[in-house]
C-alpha cells in the first residue's frame, strides 16, 4: 500500500474544495491489504504533517470501532461484511503500544481508544502478548515508555469496567503482576513535585481507581439507545431504569490484601495532604482545577471516598467484605478523616480548593457521620463547618449574579443540572448536612438558631438571607417531622419566607420560591397563609420578569397544588393563564424539570385542558421541534432528556383527554362534533411529531412516539393512523426490532379496536403478520417472542367468525416453529401453545386439519401429537387469568371433538384433571381480586409519627437488613441450590404472577370482555353433552378422578348453574 496515496487523500479530507473526492479516495482503498497498518505508519512518523496524522488517527479509530471485531452474514445472506484482514490486526497489535507512546496528546487520545477497542475482542485470546508488551515498557528508565506503557495498561483495566466479577479473571492475572510495579513507581515518585512526575502519579491513581471501583454490565444483549450512562455512573445508583445498567461492585481481595491496601492509602494520604506549588495560583482560577496536581488529589479523593461509601461501612456491605470493612473503618477511616479536616481549615481560611476536591472531601466526611469512631472526630469541628464551609457554599455568589446577569437561562441550567461541576460543592455541602441533623441531635438545633439570627436580623446580608432559607428548606423533610419545629413552621413562612416573595431582588424571590415548593406538604393551621403562598407564588409566575423565578414559582406552585387541595382550588379560577405562562417558560428554558411540572398539573386539572388541549400540545410540538433541530442537540445530554419529556408530556394530554371525554361533553357543554374536532386537530398535531421523530430517525424516542400512537387510537383510529401501519413496517424493518414490545400496545389496538377496518385491507393483516413472524424466526429475545405470539392470539380471538380461515394455519404453523427450537421460559412455551389453542376455538377441524398436514424438518410424522402432549405436560404452567381460562376452553373443545385423533384418546386420563387443576388456580386468582379490592376500601390513612433517626455519639448506624444478611449461617454446599428447586416445584403454580395475573394479559381478547365466554358454562355444557352423546368416552374422562376431584367437579357445575342464572362472571 503506498503511503504517500493515503497521505495525499488524508490532506484532502481536510481541504473543503477537496473532500469530497478525498473521502471517495480512502472509501476505494479501506479494505485493501495493509491499509490500516499504514495508517499507524502514518500517525507516528514525525516525517509526515501533523494535521495528516490526526486525520490518519481518527480514521484509524473509526475503522477499528467498525470493522475489528468478527462478524457473521445478516440472517438470509451468505456473503460476511468486510473485517480488517488478520494480518493487518496482527501488525496493528504488534505496533500500536509503540505508536501511543511516540505519539503527541492528541493523537495518543485517537489510539487509546483503538486500543481499548482491540483488547476488548482480542485480549485474552488472541493477544495475551499485550501483558508482556505493558510490562516490558513498565521497566522502561524512558519516561515516555513508562508513561505510554501506563496509558495502555488503563485501557487494559477499563476495559473488564463493565464485567461481572466472574469475568475478570484475565485482568486479575495480569494485575498480579502489575499493580506491586504501579505501587513502587508512584511510591518512588511522590516526593517529585514536577508535571511529569505527577502525571504519572496520577495516571496510577486512575487505574488503582479503575481496579478497584465500580463495575456494572447490562441486563440483557441488546445495547443501551439512551444517553443516560453518564448520569448512571454519576449518581452510583443500583440500577439505571432507563437502559437496565445494574451496578455491581467489586473489590478484588485477591489482589489488595489489608497490608498491600494499607501501603496504597498511605499513598492517597499522602497525595491529598501534600502542597500545591504556589506558583499555581498565578493562574486563572476557572483553569487550575486542570492543573496535575489538583488532578491527582481529585483522583485520590475519589478512590477513598468510594471505598469508604461502598466497602468502609460494616453494617452495609455483604458478606465477604465484612472483614475489609472493619479493618478499613478502623485502621484508615480516622487518619483519612484528619487529612480532609484540614482540607475544609484550607477552604475556610479562603485558601484556594478546586471544587472537585472539595466536593470529596464533603462526600467523605458524609459517610463519615454515621460512624461512632470518625464521629467522634468530627464532632467538636462540626458547628465550625456547617456555619464557615457548608453555609457559605450555600450562600448566593459572585459567581451566580454573574451568571444571573449575563445568562439567566445558562443559571437556570446550572441550578437544576446535579452534575454539573459548580453545582457539586454545594450539593455535597447540603447532603452532608442533612445527614448529620438527621442523625446527631448537636447538629440540627445549632444550625437552626444560626439561620434564625440571620433571618431575624433586619440589616444581615442579602445573599446570608439567602444561605439562610437555602439551609432550612434544605432540612424541610426532616423539620416536617420534628414536633418541636413543625408547628413554627407556618410562622416562619409567614414572618421570612412571604416578605422575600416580594424582594427586589431576584434570587431572594427565587430561593422563597424554592422553600414554599420544600414545605409544600406542610399542614397549614390557617387558611389565610396557605392563601397568601398560593397568591404570590403565583404572581411571581405571570408576572415576574426574571426566568429563574419564573422556574421557581412554577415548580412552587405545582407542589402546593399537588400537596394543599385547598391551592387546587385557589387556583382553578387561573388554570388558563398559570398553564399558558408554563408553556412559555418551557419554550424559553427547554427546563426538563417543567414538562414534569405541566404533566402533573394537567393530571390536577385535567377537567380544564380539554379547552387549551390543542393549544398546548401545538406549543408542545413547537418546542419538541426546536429542541431537534437545535445545533447543540446531538452533543447535549439535556436536549434528549428534555425532548422526552415533552413527548411524555403530550403523551398525559392525550390520555387526559381520552379517559374524561364523557365528562368534558357534561361540563363543558360541548357537542360530539366539537370533541371530535379536537381529537382530530390533536392527532394532527402529533402525528407531526411523529413524522419528525421518525423521519429523522430518532430511536431513543421511538418508544414515546409509540405511547403517543397508541394514545391516538384506543378509542377510533382515522385513516391517517391507518396509514402510520405502513410506516411503522417500514421502520420495523430498518432498526425497530428491539421495539417491538413497545409497538404492541398500539398493534393491539390496530387489532381490538377497528377489527373491520382491520379485515378491509389484507394488507393490514399481512403487515402484522408478517412483524409477529419477522420476531418468532429472528433474535430479538423471548420477551418479544412471547408479545408476537400474544398478538397472534388476539387476532384469531378478535376474528373468530369473522373469516380469516387462510390465516390461521400460518399462524399456528408460525409459534409451532419456534417451539421446535430452543424454548428457555415456560411464559413463550405456553404463550405458543396458547395460539394453536385459540386456534383450536376458533374452528376445531381446521386446526387439526393444519396439524396433520404441518411436517418440520427434523420429523416426518404430523405434529398432532407432539402438540397435544406437550400441551397435556404444561398445564400447569398456564397461570394468571385469561391463560387458564383459555386452556379449559380450548381442553372442553378437544375433549368434546366428534372424530378425536389417536392422540386426544392416549391422554384422556389427563384432559379433566388437568381442567380441574386449572379451575382451582382460577378460584384462587378471584379470591386474590377480591381480597384486593377490599383491602383498597379498607386500607387506613397513614398516621403521621415523629420519626427520631438519630444516633448516640458513641454509635454507629445499623443497617438491619444487612445485617440480618450477615448474620445467616451459609447454607452447605449445594443444598441450598436443591432446597430451592424443591420450593419451586411445590410453589410456583401459587406464586404471586400466577395469582396476579401474566404481565400479556392486559392486551385483552374478546374472552375477557363482560360479555365474553363463561369458563365455567363452556366446560360444564361441553361435559354434559359428552355424556348425553358419549358415554363410553365420558366414562373415559372421568374414571381416572378421586373422590376429592369429583366432589371439585360437582363443585363447579353448582358454581355454573348459579353463574348462569346470575348472569355473571369472575367470582367464585
């Protein structure tokens, strides 16, 4: 391959009047041999430009991102997707640790992450010569092999970040070898304060802090469509709702034993309490927190700190790191625990901390609170930082009035954005806080008198005014339920908090705002004052000027609304220009918190949308548009967030709408014509949303667009709807595989609700068809299987009698298919199963006509019998509801067959002991309904107790539940694994779901209607007539049952007769 060809192109890509047909230059080339590895050429040769060697790097990552793992043909093809050649990515591995360490930063960062990439798919496989590579260069007296060799071994530890503990053998293995050489090295280098000696300090730290951290993976195969990780790991929270990242953690003790993990805190402990060189602060302050040094603190605060929070705490942790977290708690916590305290003196003292650094030590000292040993410690500290660290931070700045001045929509970001870094100083300040006036009784009572003197002092400083309600509405929860403040709580709303509503000055209003919205639950004594708070809060949302008070009132106002029934009625006479105003501030803000706000506020009045419906969802639709094509979009998390949110948003107007149609036409006194017109205009409106989403296309917003379609259609669906069948087809088959059981409640709509439509087009059946066959033949999980099969379910049940005989051997020939592979859960076993039985009811001799005439290929004979028996062996796997009602329905019509295949005769002692085992789940199911319904007329208000959480000084907090985890015996090996198989067999038919219901049963069938069949009439009429008509095989049927099963039997034709005569159904 020649270089200088690829040179020549690389240059073009960066010339605009040549990139076009540079970039059609490197697409003609990429697949031949030995591409790639010139790439690498490229990026380390000094000989060639540096803009060429950027270019050169990223288009070596994309290629390595692409196309270096292995790929299989596409399902039907034969011919596989384009591969770097193994000879290539030989080269590439036998050279790319030597380009990261001859390369500029810039470059460096391109090939760290190809590397990252590589031994994701390679490592240990097919390369486990990049531990020898790493531990070469490691050994190096080069300064930039041994950092280039660091920069590689992260990547090698980030990349198992992701892995269960089970899976990160081969990085333990190699870390054996490698973290006692990190350990000398930065032990060697600590007392050298210079750049480089510290950025390899740190480059240590952060694979230490990699090691030994967090590790997560994700539930299930299919990759996360949401940019939510960031947040996830940012919170530490157990699992992310969104994309179902669930966090596991994992210290490998293995590897840190106490006296190897005791020589690295003393290195931490050294790193945080060592100087920084003075001459860092003749740089600017916005820019020193990227300063090395600072850096390396940060890194070592957030190693301790995490070990503290997730293995320093004996009464939270599990088992097998009960040990560890008492030898850390005490042999570090304390002499940690010293060096922070002189980090807060520093801050105090108005010595320069970055806000990072800052922000762990906080967290640290958080966790430190609930410990006897570090409390002790911090005890007689505790009132100098609350009033000289923590309230200053908490105190309005410079730096927010400038901020407020020049970008009040930018403040407004800042305030509500959690991981914004100027905002986590304070967030820590403030939960550090909470947490020790909720548990020791010094620290509540000496903060509040220390915010009472400012309030009550009428010449203290605005911006302490400010500090001061930050800190009590801060602790509002934990005031709410002591009895010696809740009661004065009124008060100081009355005497501090309604005058500031009023204040010249903005953040004054906007921080009263924000404490109404804290106290929001408090039980006013007086009317006039709950009045008052409604009154000005809502002022300040029409009238104010100042967005972030605008933001704070509606927020306000929205809680006091939620929380006071009496505010909900103050304001009902304003619903029109308080909603109006939201809308507004919304478009201007793109302020994720108040489409949450509009929501619930449309679910408090949701009498009164219907008359603005159109206006706001049009609005809505606006500002949905805006944010999509918005430059910033594709780089800004909070777009995304905030584009769900309208679309959520739309989504509760559209269901407000549809459940109070019949009481809008009642209170509004409006037409049907009228309503009718709204719908439509509504559906317009979102149907633009939709096309804008899909058009685009946006599949992180797929399942919104889908809730808001199905919202569209339960009641009618317009021909426009129709047409979005097709779309959504189309859609279907590019990228919207993994959708498929967020369309299903709108493809059961398209089904359930305008069945003749549905059956006016073949095309509309085909569509559907065609989608559940795509799911039962493909890989998109079992989930989806079991919703394509439901579907198909539904369609014969909707269509019976209605002429869709050419269908129904498709679909039964579809489920049946997949039962003769692999079948992991009884729920898609028996939800396949479940079709050919609705098929069974629809037209009997056309389901067995379908089955003598169905071969697979791995047996010769009809699948009559295999099916009938593996429906016999899984009776008692149907559970919930409609699956056992439509299993006796479908077992009276196989027992009741005039010409029984051979089949149905060898399984006869089954058929009534299998129904009689079904109606007993059925009782129980009813029982459980009623019991329900009853315990939800009876349930008590909750009454409202002091909860006292604190502590002694001498104690540490308990976590019960842990504890009790800890202090169960284990059980032997392997018997506890047959304990719970034992449990399963006996349990599971009467296991919660089994009562409750399946999760598929609420796409309901013309089987659950009032109106539908009677379970009990069904099989008792069938019986009977067989024993009018047959009795021989009556006898047949009945003579295997015991007495207890024939006394069940006449139990249910008694519970017929009298369903019969009643006229109803589902009670026992």
């Amino acid at each position: 391959m020649d270089p200088n060809r690829i040179i020549q192109a690389l240059k073009g890509t960066i010339d605009p009047n040549l990139r076009l047909a540079a970039e059609n230059e490197l697409n003609q080339s990429y697949k031949i041999i030995n591409f790639a590895p010139t790439l690498l050429q490229i990026i380390v040769s000094d000989q060639v430009e540096f803009p060429v060697r950027q270019a050169a790097a990223i288009y070596l990552k994309n290629m390595v991102s692409q196309y270096w793992q292995d790929r299989e043909p596409p399902p039907g093809e034969v011919i596989f997707p384009f591969n770097i050649h193994e000879n290539d990515r030989q080269q590439i591995r036998d050279n790319i640790v030597e380009g990261i360490i001859q390369s500029p930063d810039s470059v460096r960062a391109q090939l760290t992450v190809c590397l990252r990439a590589i031994i994701k798919h390679d490592f240990p496989g097919r390369w486990t010569g990049i531990v020898d590579k790493i531990g070469m260069y490691l050994q190096s007296q080069n300064g930039a092999s041994g950092y280039g060799s660091l920069l590689a071994l992260y990547q090698l530890v980030k990349t198992y970040e992701y892995k269960k503990a089970e899976e990160r053998d081969p990085l333990l293995a190699a870390m054996q070898l490698f973290l006692p050489r990190i350990q000398q090295q930065i032990t060697e280098l600590l007392p050298d304060s210079t750049v480089f000696s510290v950025l390899i300090q740190k480059q240590i730290l952060k694979i230490f802090h990699a090691l030994v951290q967090v590790g997560c993976y994700r539930v299930g195969d299919s990759p996360c469509q949401r940019r939510c990780s960031r947040i996830c790991l940012v919170l530490f929270s157990p699992s992310c709702p969104v994309c179902a990242l669930v966090f596991q953690y994992s210290l490998p003790l293995q590897l840190v034993s106490n006296t190897i993990m005791t020589q690295w805190m003393e290195i931490l402990r050294a790193v945080i309490d060592r100087g920084v060189p003075p001459e860092t602060l003749e740089i600017d302050e916005d820019d020193r927190p990227e300063l090395v040094w600072w850096k390396c603190k940060k890194w070592a605060l957030h190693i301790i700190t995490r070990l503290f929070e997730r293995y320093g705490s004996p009464g939270n942790v599990t088992k097998e790191y009960f040990e560890f977290a008492d030898f850390f708690l005490k042999t570090y916590a304390v002499g940690i625990q010293q060096v922070l305290l002189k980090v807060m003196d520093q801050h105090r003292q108005k010595h320069y901390v970055t806000p990072h650094v800052l922000q762990q030590a906080l967290n640290y000292l958080n966790q430190g609170v609930s410990h006897s040993l570090t409390w002790k410690q911090m005890k007689p500290h505790m009132q100098t930082i609350s009033q000289e660290v923590i309230f200053p931070l908490m105190c309005y700045k410079d730096e927010d009035e400038k901020l407020w001045l020049e970008d009040p929509y930018e403040y407004i970001r800042m305030k509500f954005n959690v991981y914004d870094d100027h905002a986590f100083p304070t967030t820590a300040a403030q939960s550090l806080l909470c947490k020790a006036a909720k548990k020791r009784k010094e620290v509540l009572p000496k903060m509040m008198d220390f915010c009472h003197q400012i309030l009550m002092d009428p010449n203290s400083d605005p911006r302490k005014k400010d500090g001061a309600l930050h800190v009590i509405g801060s602790l509002a929860e934990l005031l709410l339920k002591k009895r010696a403040y809740k009661d004065q709580m009124e008060l100081l709303l009355q005497n501090y908090v309604f005058p500031l509503l009023n204040s010249n000055l903005g953040y004054l209003r906007a921080r009263s705002c924000w404490v109404l919205h804290s106290f929001s639950p408090l039980q006013f004594h007086n009317e006039l004052n709950l009045r008052n708070a409604v009154e000005l809060v809502k002022r300040n949302l029409i009238v104010d000027k100042e967005m972030p008070v605008k933001v704070e009132a509606a927020i306000a106002l929205q809680t006091l609304v939620s929380n006071q029934e009496q505010a909900k009625v103050y304001i009902r006479p304003f619903i029109r220009p308080v909603m109006q105003e939201l809308l507004h501030v919304i478009k201007e803000t793109e302020n994720d918190d108040l489409t949450s706000v509009i929501q619930k506020m449309i679910c408090e009045y949701n009498e009164e949308v219907a008359i603005i419906a159109i206006d706001m969802t049009q609005n809505l639709a606006e500002i949905f548009s805006k944010v999509l094509q918005s430059d910033e979009y594709e780089e800004s998390e909070d777009k995304t967030v905030m584009a769900l949110g309208i679309l959520s948003t739309i989504d509760t107007i559209l269901t407000v709408m549809e459940d109070h149609k019949e009481v809008y036409i009642t209170l509004i006194l409006v037409s049907l014509l009228f309503l009718f017109q709204i719908t439509q205009q509504l559906e317009g409106i979102c149907l633009q949303v939709i096309g804008l989403v899909l058009q685009k296309p946006i599949i992180e917003f797929y399942e919104e667009i889908l809730s808001l379609a199905f919202g569209l259609t339960c009641q009618a669906i317009s021909p426009q709807m129709w047409q979005l069948l097709g779309v959504l087809y189309d859609v279907f088959q590019q990228d919207c595989f993994d959708y498929f059981t967020d369309m299903m409640p709108l493809l059961h709509n398209y089904v359930t609700v305008d069945t003749d439509m549905l059956l006016s087009n073949p095309k509309h059946l085909e569509v559907i068809y065609t989608m559940c066959k795509k799911v039962l033949t493909g890989d998109a999980g079992e989930d989806a299987e079991c919703h394509a099969a439901k579907l198909l379910e539904v369609i014969i049940l909707q269509c019976r009698g209605r002429g869709i005989d050419q269908c129904v051997p498709l679909f039964v020939e579809a489920v049946l298919e997949r039962l003769t592979r692999g079948v992991k859960s009884n729920e898609l076993r028996t939800m396949c199963l479940q079709v050919a039985i609705a098929a069974l009811y629809y037209n009997p001799a056309l389901l067995i006509h379908t089955l003598e005439n169905i071969r697979f290929p791995h047996s010769p004979e009809p699948i009559t019998a295999q099916f009938i028996n593996q429906w016999m062996n899984d009776t008692d796997c149907f559970l919930g509801l409609h699956d056992r009602k439509m299993c006796i329905i479908g077992l009276s019509v196989l027992m009741e067959l005039p010409s029984r295949p051979p089949a149905v005769e060898a399984v006869v002692a089954q058929i009534v002991p299998s129904i009689l085992l079904l109606f007993l789940g059925l009782k129980h199911v009813y029982a459980s309904r009623v019991l329900a319904k009853q315990d939800a007329l009876t349930r008590a208000p909750p009454t409202e107790e002091e909860e006292n959480e604190e502590i002694p000084s001498d104690e540490d907090e308990a976590n019960e539940s842990k504890q009790k985890m800890q202090e169960q015996p284990s059980a032997p090996v392997g018997q506890e694994e047959e304990e719970d198989e034992d449990d399963d067999d006996d349990d599971d038919y009467w296991d919660e779901d089994g009562l409750e219901g399946t999760p598929l049963e609420e796409y309901s069938t013309t089987l659950d209607y009032d109106n539908g069949e009677d379970e009990y009439q069904f099989f008792t009429t069938a019986l009977l007539k067989i024993q009018s008509n047959d009795a021989v095989w009556y006898q047949s049927l009945t003579a295997p049952l015991s007495d207890d099963q024939k006394k069940q039997l006449q139990e249910i034709y008694s519970l017929a007769q009298q369903r019969r005569s009643a006229g109803v159904k589902g009670q026992w």
